[in-house]
C-alpha cells in the first residue's frame, strides 16, 4: 500500500459545524494529518446532533470527524489557548470557521501566526467573507444562499421560493477551502510563502450561476432571471414530471434529444414538425409539452416501465429517488456513493461516501471518529513534547478534557 | 508581482459545457496553463450559448474559458487525434469529461495515455461516474441530481418537486475535480506516479446531505427524510418568510437566536416560555410561529425595515435578493463576488467572481478568453516544436481551424 495522497501534511482544525469540518474532512480522506481542536467542556457543538442510538454518540459528529484526531481544550483557560497556538508551530495548515474577527480576537489572526510560524497557512471560513459590509452578520447556508440569489431561483414565480434541505452550500464550501488549501500548499513548496485564504459560503453559491448574472447583464438588463418552476428556462422539455403513482421523473429532452424522446412517446410526427423543431419554439407551448410528456408518463401503470422506454431510446432521465430509496439503489452502492461504517460507541450505519475516486486508492482509508479528547495525549506529547507529568496536571485543572463518547 | 500560485502546471483540456470547463477554470485563475482542444469545425458547443451581444462571440464561453488556451482540431482527422496525443507528453494532467468510455474509444483511455507519459494524471468527468450499473446512461446535472436524492429535498411534501435554476452540481463537481487534481499532483510530485481520477456529480451530490443519509440509516429506517416546504426539518423558526411587498426573508431564529427573534418581534413573553423555549417544542407549533413572524413583517411598509430591526438584535437573516438585485449589492461589489469584465469581442458585462481569495493574490488574473484556434500556431511550435510549413499545411488540410470569435 502506498502512503496517502497527503501523508505528511498537519493540520491544526479548530472548525465546528458543517463547512470547516467538511474542509478537513476532506484532507484526512486522503491521509492528512488533522488535530481537531474542540473547546472544553462539551466539545464541537455537533456532538449533540442525531444522537439516535440510544446514547451521547453523536452520528452526525461521526460523519464529518472520521479519521480526525480530538484535543478537548478550554479556550478560555490562557495555559488551554497557549497550548494551541504553540501547535501552530508544528502544523502546515489552520482552519477556522468562527464569525469573521474571532480568531483575531483570540490572538490568532493571521499575523499573530505568522509570527510563531511564517509560512503558515490560515484558511478562514465564513458565510458572507472576512471583508465587505455584510460581513459582520450571523450567517448560516441559507443566508448566503438568499443573498447569492440562488434561493430566488427555486420554486414557482409567483410564490415565495424554497430551500434545498440539504447541505450544499456549506459541504461545497469546505471542498471550495480544501482546494484553496491545497493551491496555496503548492505555492508554499516553491517559494516559502504562508498565506491567508477567505473562503466564503455566499462567493460559492454566486458562482453557481451559470447563466443568471451573465443573461441579466449581457442583455443590459433587458432579461432578468427568475425563478419559473420545476423546468429549465431556456431549453424544452427539460425539468421534472410526474408521472404513475406520485413517482416523479425527470427528462432532458432539448436540442438533439427532441428526437429521440418524440421516438419514445410514439410522436414521431412532432421530431422534425416546423413548429416544433428547435428549443426556442418548444419553449412558447411548454405547458403543451409538458401535458403529453405527464399523459404519456401516466399511461404506464409504473413510471420503472416508462423509464425502461425513456432509456431504449437513449433519452436522458432518471426517477426522483427519495433518500431511503438512494440508501438501496444498486449503484450507488456499487460505486461507494453510500457507505456503510461501524463506529465503535455508536455501532453501524450508512453516511455518504467519499466523493473523489483514485485510481491509486481504490479503497477508503479506514477512519474511526474521535472520543472527546482522545488525542490529548497523543498530541500534547508527540508533537509538543510536553511531559506525562505536564499532562497530568493540565488535566487535573480542568484544562484538558476527555470523555469515553 | 509573484509567479502564481500554480505557475509550472499544464493541463490539457478535452472538456466542454460546465463541470469540466469549471474544474480547469479553477486552475487557471490561480495561474495554470491551461490548453483547451476544440472540435474543428466549430468549436466547444458553449461557444452557441448567449450570443447575446448582436454576434457570433458566447457570453457563456467567456465566463467559463477566460484563461485557456484554444487550440481547434479535428478529433476525426488521424493527424488531427495524433496531435492530441503528442500533447499529452508535454502536460502534467489531463482533463475530460466524455461520456465514459469514449475516451478510450479515442484512444485516451488512462493506461494509453501513461504509455506516452507515465506520470500522467487523467481526471474523468462525468454525471453518474465511470463505473457502476448507470454509467453508460447520458447525464446532465438534474439527472445525477435526481438519483442522489437532492431533488427529493426540494418542495412540498404533496407535490413534485423543484429543481434550483442554477449550475449548482455541476459548478461543485467541476471544483471537487480540481481538488482531486492538486491532490494527486502532490502524491505524483512525491511518489512520481500519475492517476486516473473518477469524479461524479451523483457522488458529489450525494455528500451534500447533511443529516438525511444518517437519519434515515441511524434511525434504522424509522426517519424517512423528505421534503417539508420552505422550512428546516429539525428546527425552528428556520426559513422563507413572507414580507411586505412580496419580499421574501430568510430567517434563522433556532437555538440561541430564538430569543433574541422574540426580543425582535416585541414577543419577549415567548422567549423562556415553556411551550415554546426549545426547537422540538417549536417544531410542533411551526404553523403557528411561521403565522406570527410574517404577520409581524407585513406589519412593515417595507422589508428593509423589517430586517434592520432583526439585525439590531441579531438575528440571522438575509433578503432573498434577485439575480439582478445581487449585481447591484454593494457586499458583493465590494468583494468581487460579482466582477465585471471587458471581453476584446463581446465588450463589458458581469460575471461570478472567482470564488477563493488569497492573501497573497488580492487582484485576480487579468485573462482573456481565446478566439476559436487562437493558440494553434503557439501551441505547435512552442509546445509540439513543429515548424511554421507544418502549421500551414495543417490549416490549409482543414486539420486546424481558426476563426475571430
């Protein structure tokens, strides 16, 4: 077995919550070294999240800290905040994900690390960015969701829109700071240089927009994009169907594909049709379309039956899979999109898998999440050099904390 | 000025549309070569989208190739592909993002490309991955959303559900490919070997479920997640309010901010009640709470006035701003979030932003996007050494095309 992509790579993790620890969740997924930092006494807050199995094991905490190494510090404590500024010393990385000004406020601003470490690189997570006027606001996901507009684009047009209940901005914002790590890591290498990364959830979710800020601007205004339901605005048909029994499906029937689901449906008649024949004039009967395609759709006593025609003839679709129905379908867990772990405390269940696949990797690394404090220990005296005795007493004083979950 | 951060790297690009042309956009804005190969005779299909300016010249191209370089071949011709190829020895990776299996239809497929530099790292992008019982279907981002379970998440629980009018899967894998790419460059640099990289939207996707994977399983099936609406799940208030003037505003009043919403709201009474001072409590008279904060803000003339007052307190909460409103908001201004740019042919209009910030690095690369072939001759002779007479005979047969837009 070869070493991990990034053996050989510290860093010093003082995030909570979903963005930042998915920032290092990534790194250790590919064998970086990852001392999570969490503040005495109770630890990061997401151990008390999903707590499901009848005890304190926080699944939830488990998901996104596999593999991580716990020093439970009281940060309040001056001899607690000493200790992890000298591990900066001894890390090539911090991440952070506190409100815009805290770290500083710690005494751990960018400059103050450069002084105990010059090429130190400080990746600062935030939702609305470490500069610019909203950037002292609480944020959470959908705050910068609602001011990237993305959240404008969801729904009807005539009612208020909806939020994905998922974790995409946050989870696209940490793999967003990984990169930003790894990119400044390389610079590093070749010229000593340390660096402060501002990785923010709002300036992801903004360039999500592939067509909005450019159609609304390139037309002067002339063309503002809007939200307008389950179906793409400027291709048809493409967009969400329902078809038999409530089972949604989705079809991507535009440009070349027109043709080819005209096969499917028995409507032949409409594939080369000159009122029918390009997206621009499928778009002005839509509701036309859309109708057939859902009559069509619900003529098969089971939308499986439509899609089997739906894929004879090479027509993108897919059904709308409800999560319990992911966790089972086939593919996915040929692929390790789902994956099943064993904690030690909290016993076995399915998170989502490592999204990158390596060749050179083709198994994930076994990882195993963190009891609160594990690596007090370890770290104080593998990396610091601190004595057992030194140990002992910062444990007595309440600074250092451990607990068996 | 320094050297960009990843001055040195060459990538050659096969890619096209968004997840692909993404991933190598993120390079190159932190300084990589990119080479961008172009199917003679027309080029990327993006260079048909939003022609919007009274020519031939994409706004869609522009946004998401500014940087490369272009060169226009025909992958049909045998010297054309034989071309290609030769560039592979030149580049440290390879990105594309066929269908599966039609790179090595070409005669690209990872163990060809090692043949000719053994070191090589191919980075694969596509809809449902390369292996697998659904990775030969065609893709597009809503498909692969489809099956991860995203779309699911999005809606009413009555109804079909809705898709966000935004690039969001795809802009997301194409920056969890970079990373890949950075990451096995680092193991390539240290080990000496390349990599075949196997990026999805479905497997990107999926990761973005935060707490529905592990309720689902944790709970041992008893949570079945799906779609609620335009409200959090597991806590509350959380969500998409109604205001004044058919304003919406989301507002995240969970947890700690609770009280301080009531202290907003004028509703103090509520703040330590006992029926309503914890999110499970809240969760079951969720109606009820939602009723009462939109009737207090439609008891505004105005929005704005609505949020400065929950700002005042501290509660998180956003404007669900428009597309053509975010061009206008000075945060994003400010942070170049949105950035305007001039193009030689399309002239000025907006675009996202680069969405990571370096320290190092506070004015982003002044780039261009390519006119179709413009790096024909430069890539030729500078990279491949062949001569001007080759060059020539090459345009004259067709094998490369240039054209001024």
């Amino acid at each position: 077995m070869n070493e991990p992509m990034l053996a050989g790579l510290r860093i010093l993790d003082l995030t909570r919550a979903l963005a930042g620890p998915t920032c290092t969740r990534m790194l250790v997924e590919m064998g970086a070294e990852v001392i999570k930092v969490e503040p005495a006494p109770g630890g990061e807050m997401t151990r008390y999240f999903a707590q499901l199995r009848g005890h304190e094991r926080s699944l939830y905490y488990i998901q996104q800290n596999r593999g991580k190494k716990s020093v439970c510090v009281d940060l309040r404590n001056r001899e607690g905040l000493a200790l992890v500024k000298e591990l900066v010393q001894h890390v090539d990385v911090v991440v952070e994900n506190f409100k815009p000004g805290v770290i500083a406020e710690m005494g751990m601003g960018f400059e103050a690390l450069q002084a105990v470490k010059p090429d130190i690189v400080l990746c600062s997570i935030s939702a609305l960015g470490q500069s610019g006027p909203l950037s002292g606001k609480p944020g959470y996901d959908y705050i910068a969701q609602a001011y990237s507009g993305v959240t404008s684009m969801i729904g009807d047009p005539d009612q208020p829109p909806y939020i994905p209940l998922v974790g995409i901005g946050d989870v696209s914002t940490g793999v967003h700071g990984a990169l930003a790590i790894l990119a400044a890591l390389r610079y590093r290498d070749r010229t000593g240089r340390g660096q402060h990364l501002d990785i923010g959830l709002l300036d992801v979710y903004y360039h999500c927009h592939e067509m909005n800020v450019l159609l609304y601007s390139g037309s002067n205004g002339q063309t503002e994009p809007r939200r307008t339901g389950r179906h793409v605005t400027y291709v048809c048909p493409a967009g969400v169907f329902r078809a038999s029994g409530e089972r949604d499906v989705t079809i991507m029937g535009f440009l070349h594909h027109w043709k080819d689901l005209c096969a499917a449906i028995g409507r032949q008649d409409l594939a080369a049709h000159p009122d029918w024949d390009t997206d621009a004039k499928r778009l002005t009967r839509r509701p036309e379309i859309i109708s057939m395609i859902e009559t069509w759709l619900q003529s098969f006593a089971d939308a499986d039956e439509a899609i089997k025609v739906l894929e004879a003839h090479n027509v993108p679709c897919a059904p709308v899979l409800s999560v319990a129905e992911t966790v089972n379908e086939p593919h996915l867990r040929e692929r390790g999109t789902v994956r099943t772990i064993t904690d030690r405390v909290a016993g076995t269940f399915d998170i989502p898998g490592f999204p990158l696949r390596f060749s050179d990797f083709p198994e994930p690394l076994a990882l195993e999440a963190p009891l609160l404090g594990e690596h007090n220990a370890a770290v104080l005296i593998e990396v610091l050099g601190k004595s057992r005795a030194e140990l002992e007493r910062l444990q007595a004083a309440g600074v250092l904390i451990e607990k068996p979950c």
